[in-house]
C-alpha cells in the first residue's frame, strides 16, 4: 500500500459520526509553522515545520501524537532532526500517528500534493490562470499533516515558492522576504505574527493585476489594502474597494474594531464552492461577490459585493482574533458575523428594507430547513461532514439570535457585551457559551433561558389571542408559544422571546401602560415595546386603554418565530397604510396577499377556472393607496406590491400543491396588473430611462419599483408594454434594467414575446460571451423560465460554450436554479426533474462533494408533496444511495433524509 492510500477514508463503511459532547483539548499544540509551499507543474511539494509542545491542559497521557492528512503523498518524515523510520509512525484515516513523542518537538514533514487533480476546490488547487486554497473548515488536511482543528492557533511563516510566470505570491500577515530563484523562478516570504488555526491560513500563486488604496485607523495607522484580479477584471473592482473602506470604518465606529495587520488583500478567484474566505489579512473571494460595474453587475450584486465584503472583513474580529474552540460553534462567529453585516448594509441603505429582505431569505429557506430531515439547533450536537453545516440555520437564525440579545439588553448594554466578549477571549478559541456569558455578565441579565435558542432546533410557533374590555378599558394579548418536534429532540422547552409591538387606534400609535410596569420612554412616546415571553403560555395587560386597538406584533420581526394572530381585513389595510413600523407595514401586505391567493387556490383546487380571475376591490384600493403614498421609500413600494413568492407559499403549506400555488399566484398577479394598469404604467413612464447610474439606495429602489411595474404589465400581453420592454432591453445602460427586461420577455406567454426573447437571448450571448459571471446571468434567466420545456433548455444548455460543469457559479447558475427556484418545471413530468437532479449529483459526488451535497436540497423536502411526487423523489434519493463510495457530504444529507 502506498502512502496515498494508506491516507485515503475506509471504504465502504458507513462515516463516523462526531458529536459535541465528545470533544477534548488538544493532546499537543503548536507554537510555530514554518511552511515552504513550492508550486510545480503538476505537482507541489510542502515541506511543514511544526514546534510542538504538550498541552498543559491535556486530559491523556498518551505519548503519541496524531495529525490529520487527506490525499497526501508522504516523501520524509523528521522528528527534531531525525529522520523516522517504518513503525516510528503510522497511518489511519484520514491521519498520521507518531509513536513515542517527547513533550516538546519539532516535526519535519515533506509533502507531495497535487492542485491541478483538485476538483473538489478545498485544500490547494488551481483556478484557470492561479493556485489558491480554501482551508475551512478541513481542507488545511489536504495541503500538509497537521493539527487541523480551530483550538490549534499557531504562528504561521509562509514561503511560497513558484515559476515567474506566476509573479504575484501572496501568504496571511506581512511580506517580510522575496527573492529571485535558479530556473527562473521566485519565492516570497509571509509572516503572520497573530496566532491563528489552519483554516484561517491561505496562499495564492498567479498572474494577477491590482488596484490599490490605503486607510487611516482610528489610531492613525495607515493600512494598505488591495484587491488582486485576473487583468481583465480590473475594471470591476471599485465597488468592493468603497465597501472595504466603509466596512473599516463602521466596524470602528460601531464596534471599536480596529484593523490590526499593515495589509489587507482580497483575491477574487473564478473555482469558489461558496462565496469568500475570511483568511487573516488575505480574504479570497469568488469572483460573484467581489467584481461589479453597472454594465455587468445588477443592483443586487452590488449589494451582496458590499454585504460580502463587509462580512469578511467583520470576521477579522468575530471569527479570528477570537475564533471556535470546535466546528459546533460555528454560529458563535457565523450567526455574528451575518448579524453584523446586516446591521451595516441596514446602516449604508434602508433598515426597513434590509430587514424585509433578510426576514423573507429566512421565512423561505431556514424554516424550510428548521422544517426538514435536516433541522439542527444552531449549535448542533453531532455531525458527519461539517461542511453541510454552513447552514441558514447557522448562519441566518444564528443572526436572529444575536438581533435578540441586542434587542434584549438594548443598545448600549449589548455593546459593553461586545467589548467584553472581545476583550475577554482575543486571541482564543472559545464557545457559544462564552460568548452569552460575556453579554450576560456586562449588562447583569439571566441569559439563562435565553441560550435554549442554542440547543432546540425548529422554529417557534406563537398563537396570540386578544381581549378587549371596554368597561374596564383593559386590552390584553395571551401568547402561546410552542415548537413542533425536529429529527432529534421531541419536546421542546419555552424559549425566551422579545415580541416588539405597538398599539394601533384611530388615531395612530396609542399609548402603552403594561400593567405592573413603568411606563417605557425607548421610543420617546411610549408607544412601543418589547414583551418578554418567558413560559409556555402568558398574558400582557395593558391599561387605560380607551378604544378597541388593532395591534402591530412582532414588529422589525424581533423573533424568528411562525406568528398566528386572526387579523381581519380591515385590520391588516390599516396596519399596512398606518403602521408606524415600517416592517410591520410590508407584512400586513403580505398576509392581504396570502389571503387573495389563498381564495384562488381553492377555486382552483375545485377544478374551477382562473382565467379572467378577480379580486376583492377593497384589496385594490388597499393597493393603489400604497402605490400614492408618499412617505414611503419606493422600495418597500415595491416589496409591498410583489405577492408573496412561491417558496414562502411552499413553506406554509402542510402539503405543497405546486401547481395550485404557482397558477394561483399567477391569477392574482394577472388581476392586480389589470386593475392598477395605468398606475403601473405611470410608474414605468415617469422614470428617467436615461440617467446615469448609480448604486445608492435611493436609485437601486427607484429601478426596483420600476420593474415591477414592468412585471405586471408585461403580464396583460399587450403589445405596447412589449415594445417596452425591448426597448429597455436594447438602450439600457445598466445590467439591473437589461436583466429585468429579458427576464419579463423570457416569461412572456404571447407569442410576440417569444420571438423577441429568443432573439434578445441570442444577442446577449454574442455581446457577454467573454464575462463568464454575465454568461451565469443569461443560464439563470432560462433556467428560471416557468413556461413549459425549461428542462430540456436547461440540457441543452449543458452542452452550450457557455457552460462549464466543474465550476460552481455556472452549476449554481443553470441547475440550483432550474431545481431550486422554477417549482413548476422542477416538479413536472413524472419525475423528470428528479432524476435530472439525481444524476447531476451522482456525478458530481466524487468531482466535488460539497456542491454535490448543497444541490440536494430540493430532493431532502419529498415530505412536503403529495404521496405520487414523494415515490418519485425518494426513488432517485434511493438511487443516490446506493451509489458506491459516496462522499460523507452526500450520505450525512442523503442518509438523514431518508430516515
Ligand atoms: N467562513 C467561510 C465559509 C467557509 C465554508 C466552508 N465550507 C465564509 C464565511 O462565512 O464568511
Ligand atoms: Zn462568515
């Protein structure tokens, strides 16, 4: 057996599980790494120095040591000097164990690995002209043998050695060393002086052009920052450059976050599984989240651009000067993360609107996950690939959890919080635990309920009944709150839960007199406030109540929770045009629409005709009164005016009717498009074509609103708003205008649309067939189209220049798309999108497991349908199965889903 294989996972043999109670202290620790990384053709040789010591803390006495090493080929091997023979070591799975070690050591390892064999885009591996690495959670195990677990922080020096036609060479920390090399080759030397686990490391060897700029700290430091892209995309990386600057700043400003390294670089690669890596001082990026320029990149591009920027760079802090004792306490830097980048995009446009879209991302897919097979707390107890738990859960309630507490303590207690917990542990690896001790213990509150949020998957349900007693003037609320079972816990206890509310009379928000206590001045007014609900079931008295309110619960969706609450009509068209919480207003929007979608599907389950379909005129008048009010920001105008989507309707139904759904939905579109037609049509004139554009929030809602109102009229089939359209197709200067318009024209049921959809789509490609993140743009569209035959398009596609089945923008782009977004052709055809489905992740089960994993999120819901669909999708999970050498993400997802 050679040493590659004897490296290589057992075969055969159903995964390990690892569960958190298990965890123990590091045996051995490292104060040094010492890494020369020399780049060849083919092949790179790693040669490792590791300094050990035994841990003081370690709980065995065993003298061995084990590291951790995947696909590895093992050339020497040299313990303080001495080279080791046969039978001084040993290897396991996945490791490497050596035998008799002394306390302290240092561990030669020479290494050969092979980046261009890497498909599975973790470890070292070569994207088109570059090498690059991304190490988290595990991949640092496929570059060297080491300690690869995030309790190990070690003190990197990294020297990456490679041809010059590579020139730029790039490692974590500051350049200390560079030099030139026999063989026309060069090395450049990294130091790292901040401890750091193996995940955080990175490395980057290629042809690469720049932009540069430069920051002042708050202490007057001046950092310098760059952005390293293919020269082509040189164009393209201002926006992530401004986002950078503003992310420092706020991160100061809010937080007292200070830059801590001279530089700081991203590097924008085009091969990424997900959407960027937080190294230390060098963040990788795909190119997706950090390249933008209005002629190519749409308003939301831009927006995940600043989001994801900004999120990496926040992680310098919540995540690396302190990170994760072990990979359960993935949210502890992840849940924070997303939370302070919400805040901070919240801060750079619209609150209300960041919050209704982050709001609608977690009612859509982390319900549907807390819902699934694969329903996990936020800290989850067991695992068998960790990689399938860079969930919504982890990442999106993670941040729910965290906008709690801060909604909890209050502002002012929750940033003392913060600065406890940073000053606390910098520099260590530590838990979630840690982190609500250090909130706990600046503001002087009982957390204690509160960290149930950490250990009990599902989502919450409240019931809230009211009662109003006119002649003692008393109105009260009693809450219930319950949390259906999830795979591995039953029974649930009472979560703790802020419900922000208000009271609504005829004359606007009402005064709020809790009986039993103060009365709360936060808002100046007394009009809002945060209920704390504690048991399984409590009542809220409020005083001095003089007329029979309406009231706002839930307000900015202070908890991830499924609120039931028996609001009449009238009461949601007065919440929706009077509420003095903005969220509050779109939902109240919401639930109108859920209802008029919810009267045509029964019509249309009753085998009833929807053509010609109306509905109520108070609803209409509800509507148009939205679209004249003033005071609201034209993007909530448009988030209020676009009906709930076909994934939030999913969610909601105990039974998924796909077809019901996406018809009905249609038929009330179709109604509101006739109705408000001259409305709609006012907005769409009434907007400059022209201007030039900008990526500020006013502009990015202006074109928002405006393509909605595009949206409906292109449903009426009316030839004038067609021409429109390809009108706004040809002259527009920006993608976000081009992309709305061909969208409509793709989706466009008459006959005229096609024909200029099919030419559109032709031209497009001739035009951006050299911007591959553009191309992505064009396969999205078609996937997307719900018109019938899409997955025969989507085939064909696969074959098409345009598309490359090894990099995961371009999957993500035509087949998470078509299977995870275009319900109605996903789920036709006796099953035909299924196996499609099953056959794509088969095949890419061995190419690259993590996508294959992520892509089997459609078939993990078969619960959801009716009994015909469920056969079909678990036959094909079956067929996954059954597959020989499945990867671990595949079978953890595969396995759970089918039990
Ligand atoms: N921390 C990385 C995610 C790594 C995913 C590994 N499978 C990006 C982020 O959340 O910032
Ligand atoms: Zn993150």
């Amino acid at each position: 057996m050679t040493a590659v294989e004897q490296s290589l996972p057992a075969q055969n043999q159903p995964p390990k599980t690892i569960y958190l109670k298990d965890y123990q202290v590091p045996d051995y620790l490292i104060r040094t790494t010492d890494l020369r990384v020399e780049i060849y053709e083919g092949e790179t040789i790693v040669s490792a120095m590791l300094d050990l010591y035994r841990n003081p803390a370690a709980t065995s006495t065993a003298t061995q040591l084990k590291l951790q090493g995947a696909d590895l080929e093992l050339v020497s091997i040299a313990l303080d000097g001495k080279i080791l023979a046969e039978g001084d070591y040993q290897f396991g799975e996945e490791s490497l164990t050596i035998f008799n070690t002394p306390a302290e050591f240092k561990l030669l390892t020479i290494t050969k690995i092979k980046p261009e064999a890497n498909t599975s885009l973790e470890g070292l591996y070569r994207s088109r002209t570059m090498y690059c690495t991304q190490c988290e959670a595990e991949g640092f195990r496929k570059i060297t043998y080491y300690l690869d677990r995030p309790d190990v922080m070690s003190e990197f020096t990294t020297t990456v050695v490679a041809d010059k036609k590579f020139p730029v060479l790039l490692s974590n920390g500051n350049l200390i060393d560079q030099g030139e090399l026999e063989n026309n080759r060069h090395y450049a030397t990294w130091h790292d002086p901040f401890k750091k686990p193996a995940y955080l490391f990175a490395l980057v060897a290629g042809d690469l052009a720049h932009i540069e700029d430069s920051f002042t700290t708050c202490s007057g430091r001046d950092v310098c920052l760059k952005i390293f892209v293919e020269p082509k995309d040189l164009d393209k990386c201002e926006h992530a450059m401004t986002s950078l600057k503003n992310s420092m700043r706020w991160d100061e400003d809010v937080y007292g976050r200070e830059y801590d390294l001279n530089i700081f670089m991203i590097v924008a690669v085009d091969d990424f599984n997900m959407g960027a890596m937080e190294n230390k001082g060098l963040n990788i990026f795909n190119t997706s989240c950090v390249l933008a320029k209005p002629e190519t990149t749409t308003d939301a591009g831009f927006q995940r651009v600043e989001g994801v920027v900004a999120h990496e760079y926040f992680h310098n802090w919540s995540g690396n000067r302190v990170t994760c004792r072990d990979w359960f306490q993935l949210s502890l830097k992840e849940g924070f993360t997303v939370y302070r980048d919400s805040e901070f995009s919240a801060d750079m446009g619209s609150p209300t609107v960041k919050r209704v879209e982050d709001v609608t991302l977690l009612r859509t897919l982390q319900f549907a996950e807390d819902a699934g097979p694969m329903a996990h707390p936020i800290r989850p107890e067991s695992y068998i690939e960790i990689s399938n738990f860079y969930t919504m859960t982890v990442y999106e309630k993670g941040a729910e959890i965290i906008r709690m507490l801060a909604t909890l303590l209050g502002k002012e207690n929750f940033r003392k919080g913060t600065d406890l917990y940073f000053e606390r542990h910098d520099g260590q690896a530590v838990t979630t635990e840690d982190f609500v001790a250090a909130l706990a213990d600046a503001s002087g509150r009982d957390l204690t309920q509160f960290k149930r949020w950490y250990s009990q998957a599902g989502t919450p349900r409240l019931d809230i009944a009211e009662h109003y007693d006119e002649a003692a003037q008393e109105y009260s609320l009693t809450i219930k709150q319950s949390c259906p079972p999830t795979p591995e816990c039953q029974q649930k206890l009472p979560f703790h839960i802020p419900i922000a509310m208000g009271l609504l009379g005829s004359a606007g928000d009402l005064p709020l007199n809790l009986k039993g206590t103060a009365p709360d001045f936060e808002t100046g007014d007394n009009t809002h406030k945060v209920l704390e609900l504690t048991q399984a079931e409590q009542t809220f008295v409020f005083e001095r109540v003089q007329e029979k309110p309406v009231p706002s619960l839930l307000r900015g969706f202070s908890a991830p929770v499924k609120m039931h609450f028996n609001y009449s009509r009238a009461d949601l068209v007065l919440l929706m045009s009077r509420d003095s919480d903005g969220f509050n207003r779109w939902e109240a929007s919401q639930q109108l629409g859920l209802q008029a979608i919810a009267a045509a599907m029964k019509q249309f389950q009753q085998g009833g005709d929807l053509s010609g379909w109306a509905v109520d005129a108070d609803l209409i008048a509800a509507y148009r009164s939205v679209l004249q009010d003033q005071s609201l920001d034209q993007a909530m105008v448009a988030y209020m005016l676009s009906l709930p989507s076909e994934a939030y309707l999913s969610e909601l139904a105990d039974e998924v009717d796909v077809e019901a759904i996406h018809y009905s939905r249609l038929a009330v579109r179709k109604a509101l498009a006739r109705e408000l037609r001259d409305e709609f049509a006012r907005i769409y004139t009434a907007y400059d074509h022209q201007q030039t554009y900008a990526a500020t929030a006013d502009a990015i809602a202006a074109r928002s609103l405006k393509n909605v109102a595009l949206a409906y009229l292109m449903l009426l089939n009316d030839e004038q708003f067609i021409h429109a359209c390809e009108n706004q197709y040809r002259t527009s200067n920006n993608m976000t205008d081009v992309m709305a318009a061909l969208t409509q024209l793709v989706n466009s049921e008459a006959q005229m649309g096609q024909t200029i959809a099919q030419q559109a789509l032709a031209d497009f490609y001739a035009r951006w067939q050299h911007e591959s993140l553009v191309v992505n743009q064009w396969l999205t569209v078609q996937a997307s189209c719900v018109l019938p035959n899409t997955l025969d398009k989507v085939k064909a596609l696969q074959n098409h220049a345009g598309y490359d089945g090894k990099n995961p923008n371009k999957i993500r782009a035509l087949i998470a798309s078509f299977c995870n977004s275009n319900a109605i052709n996903f789920h036709a055809n006796q099953g035909a999108g299924y196996a499609f489905l099953a056959d794509q992740i088969i095949q890419l089960n061995k190419q690259n497991p993590q996508i294959a994993s992520r892509l089997l999120t459609p078939l993990t819901k078969w619960k959801k349908y009716n009994s015909t669909r469920q056969q079909l999708m678990r036959a094909q999970l079956e067929r996954i199965m059954a597959e020989p050498e499945l990867s671990k993400d595949v079978f953890e997802v595969v396995s759970k889903s089918l039990r």
